[in-house]
C-alpha cells in the first residue's frame, strides 16, 4: 500500500506515465499533455491506472490540488509508484496501491481499490 | 523499515493528522528505497518555494498545514521566492504574483522556518559538518552539501523536506550510506578552468552524460568555493548529480577507488561547444549574476570590476538577503548602483517571473541558468564568463 483508503470505480486506463505537473490540470482534472494517450479525458472520480509517474517534482502538489478542487481521482493503481505520485498522493490522502498487473484492466472496468489490503478487484 | 514505538505512534496519528501524514510519506519513500530505518537529520532546506514553481495547489498546501499547527522540529533554512521581498515593487515584480508570493512566505514562517530565502543556506549560517545527516532540497545545496562539505543528504523534493522538517527524520537510504557515494564514473579533465562560467559548462557537459551517477573528477587542479557551487549547481540541472568527487580537492576523494571505472574524457573542444550550445542569443536585455546566490567574495570582486564604470542595461547580482546586508554596510552595495546594477536579494533569475518584466534576452554566467532559462523563463540566453558579458553592457 503506498496511501490507505478504499474506493469504488470506473477505471481509467494509460499505458504511458503520467506526469501530473504540465500534464493534467489541477481545476479540472482534465489530461492536458499534448499527445498523451489520455489528453482531453477526465480523470475526475475514476480509478486512474497508469504504470508510473514522470517528470517535475511540482506534480505531487498538482495531486494535492486535483483533490482540494474536487476533481481528483477516487484511487490511483500503479505497476510502479515513484516518489512524485507516492508523494503526492500522501499529501492528498488519494488511496493508492502498486505492484498490480495493470495489464489486465481496460477504461470502463468497474473496480474496487482497497488500499489497506492492497488489492484491486472487480466490481 | 524498523519503526521506534514513538514512530508507531505518530503512524497511529496518536501526534495528529500533520505529523501522521508527513511521517507516512517518509515512510513510504523509505519503503520504495529499501530504507532499513529513519535517522535523525541536523538541518532541513526546504525547496519549492516560488509561487511560479508551485502556483495555487502549493501555496493551498502550504497554508493548510500551516493553518493545522505544523511546526519544525529541526533547524530548517528556505529556498529563494519569485522575488526581492523587500524591494519587488522598485525592481517591476507583477502585483499579483507578489501577494500569492507573500502568502506562501507567510505559511513557512508560521512553521516555524527560518526565512533564509536562500539556494546557499551553507553561506548564510546554516553549515552542516563532514558527515552529518541532513534532509536537503534544492538540487544546488545537495550538491554542495555532499561534495564540498561531505555532509550526507538524497536530493530531497519540496513536500518529502518538509516532511523531514517536521518530523526531525528522514528515511536511511541512498547517499546516506557508504555504499552508494562511491564514484560510478572517472571523468578525465584537459582544459583550463579559470571562470565560474567554465565550471558552468564543465557541469553541464559532464550532468547530460552521467545523469544520475556520482562521477569523480580528475585532472582539475584547483578550485574555489564559488567554482565548485556553480560546478555541482549545473551538474544538478543538466543531469540529477547529487555527488560528484574531485581529486585533490572534495573530501571524500581520497577515500575513493577510482580505478576500474568507465572515463569519459573533457578537453577544450567539448567545453566549447557546450558554450556554443548553451548561447542561444546575442545582445542582452539584462545580464544576472549570482545563480547560485552570490557569495560575500564574488559581490566584492564584482563591485570593484565595476568601479567608475557606468552600465547601459540593467545587471542583478542575486543573492542572500544577509549576505546584501554585510555588502552594504561594506559599501560594495553602493558600488554597484554607482554603476546602474543592482544587488537583489532573496530570488534569482530562474524561479522569477523575468519574462512578466520585459525581458526576452538574459546574459549569465552559470551553467544552471543557462539550462533552466530558454523553458522556465522563455528567455534567449548569453552564457559568457564575467568579463565578456560585462563588457557587453558597460557604457
């Protein structure tokens, strides 16, 4: 578990890292990286899974600002969590866990998180 | 990771929401990094500072773990804001980006942070011993810190810093142990170092290759405190060095085998053409100096080039709001607005909003400028030692 919680969703699935600085907008949660498999998608309320984060340390505030503003996603699921995500999710208190075979789930998944545990299942 | 029961407790949130969710992040980074415990750390710099780094979700951030009583428990010491915070309206900063700015600062002083305002705490008092632990952001101190000093930090970010501020800990790993500061690189010197802006380049040349190693430097026959912070400075932007070793010189050296290593060799061509690279503009709308912050000797130097001289564009010398201090009662401050320049305290040219402030081409004399100028400021750069960029200016 890197962040505790549990929540349910509707996956939203990226092959590529995100990076959260420059990469979505914190008012909106909207995906604005230009080029990125996701931009223009919301990731608002969903299970955002992605394999790991990338880029400007300044992300983990930008996770911390998605939540404040309302428009965070209700858990993260990584194959890898490096320090900018792990970072920011903390800060924000978004469950998140990695270590998940994030092959196996495609956008539209319904999907339980429960990060205490661990675990991803489906809903 | 081993936990003390008092840490178990503060996880337990039995010490409250703060310090529970600042310690779980140190946790969770130890347990990404293999940390088989935390340890006590002696000071903290604490990065991510600038409103035009950070924008709203910092400073929202910020004043809510101020708002919820955080405070530091280890001497802590702040990076530099997007502006003077004395003489911002005189010197153009926009209106609106200074009261976002003074609200942040606002926040970490609540925390109990020394307000320092500085990239070189080791300047202006806050000096760590050969050894010691410490939990330092800002990419240019770590640097410092670890190859001039010897003292021991992992290049922190602005939150996980914090975090250590407040929870006077940080997690045991990375270059707090033996193991991973021994040179992962021999880099072969053969050219003549004489400006801080040769170092600059030498830096940057040598950071976009090694990336993340501790490279250790051979063939570099002398030099000074302020070479060796604008050398590790543009190290850190153009690649993520953290240590680095020079033989003869850093502490640490000595202690370390550079044989069987890979070498990479630097001569004069290669610095050249980093010169060339870095110089994506001709004539200067400004030159700024002190990246990282200016030291006591380097205004002085500086004062006197400019004697009796009077300049046709404006010139910034960024420094420590203490070290402007101890320059003007010396009358080196004075020396420089005789010429028309002015020393500027507590921001530089990176983390402030320059090209808010009409300016498109800026001359510099450090490798870190060089490299965070053309994307941060949208600024065409001059990168040159002192004298060439001086005379480009001086009437």
């Amino acid at each position: 578990m890197i962040s505790p919680g549990k929540a349910e969703g509707e996956a939203i699935v990226s092959k590529e890292p995100i990076g959260f600085y420059g990469g979505i907008d914190p008012k909106t949660g909207v995906v604005i990286e230009k080029g990125h498999e996701l931009e223009g998608q919301s990731v608002k309320e969903k299970i955002l899974v992605f394999p790991q984060g990338k880029g400007s340390t300044v992300g983990s505030y930008v996770i911390y600002g998605m939540k404040r503003n309302g428009v965070a996603p209700a858990a993260i699921v990584n194959k890898e969590t490096e320090t900018v995500v792990a970072t920011g999710v903390i800060l924000a208190g978004i469950p998140c866990v990695d270590g998940i075979d994030i092959d196996k789930i495609k956008t539209g998944d319904k999907l339980i998180v429960n990060a205490d545990e661990a675990t991803v299942g489906v809903g | 990771m081993y936990l003390t029961k008092e840490e178990e407790r503060i996880l337990a949130g039995e010490r409250g929401e703060v310090l529970e969710r600042m310690f779980r992040l140190l946790v969770r980074l130890g347990d990404i990094y293999g940390a088989d415990r935390m340890i006590p750390v002696g000071s903290v710099q604490v990065a991510g500072v600038s409103y035009k780094s950070i924008g709203d979700p910092g400073l929202e951030f910020l004043e809510d773990m101020a708002g919820k009583g955080a405070k530091v428990r280890v001497p802590t010491t702040l990076n530099p804001p997007g502006m003077d915070l004395v003489d911002w309206r005189e010197l153009g900063f926009p209106e609106d980006f200074a009261k976002k700015q003074l609200c942040i600062m606002e926040a970490f002083k609540k925390m109990g942070i020394m307000m320092t305002a500085t990239c070189t705490p080791y300047l202006v008092g806050n000096l760590p011993r050969f050894g010691e632990h410490i939990a330092w952001s800002e990419s240019s101190a770590v640097s410092f810190a670890n190859s001039v000093i010897g003292a021991r930090t992992n290049r922190e970010g602005g939150p996980s810093a914090l975090a250590a501020a407040l929870c006077g800990v940080t997690p045991n790993y990375g270059l707090h142990l033996d193991e991973n500061r021994k040179p992962s690189v021999a880099v072969k010197v053969n050219a003549e170092l004489k400006h801080n802006s040769d170092f600059g380049a030498l830096g940057y040349h040598v950071g976009k290759l090694v990336k993340k190693g501790n490279p250790y430097f051979q063939g570099i026959k002398g030099a000074d405190v302020d070479q060796l912070k604008a050398f590790g400075a543009a190290m850190a932007a153009s690649g993520a060095v953290a240590l680095y070793h020079v033989e003869g010189l850093t502490p640490e050296a000595r202690l370390m085998d550079p044989k069987n290593l890979e070498v990479i060799e630097v001569g004069e061509r290669e610095l050249k053409e980093t010169c060339e690279k870095l110089n994506t503009g001709r004539e200067p709308d400004i030159v700024i100096l002190g990246c990282p912050h200016a030291s006591l000797k380097e205004i002085a130097t500086l004062a006197n080039k400019l004697e009796g001289k009077r300049l046709r564009k404006p010139l910034w010398i960024c420094t420590a709001r203490t070290t402007k201090e101890t320059a003007t009662k010396l009358g080196f401050v004075e020396q420089v607005e005789r010429a028309g320049g002015k020393v500027v305290a507590d921001t530089c040219a990176v983390v402030s909003p320059i090209e808010r402030m009409g300016f498109k081409r800026t001359a510099v004399n450090s490798g870190k400028a060089a490299n965070y100028l053309p994307g941060f400021c949208k600024q065409e750069v001059i990168f040159g030692n002192v004298n060439e960029l001086l005379k480009k200016v001086l009437a």
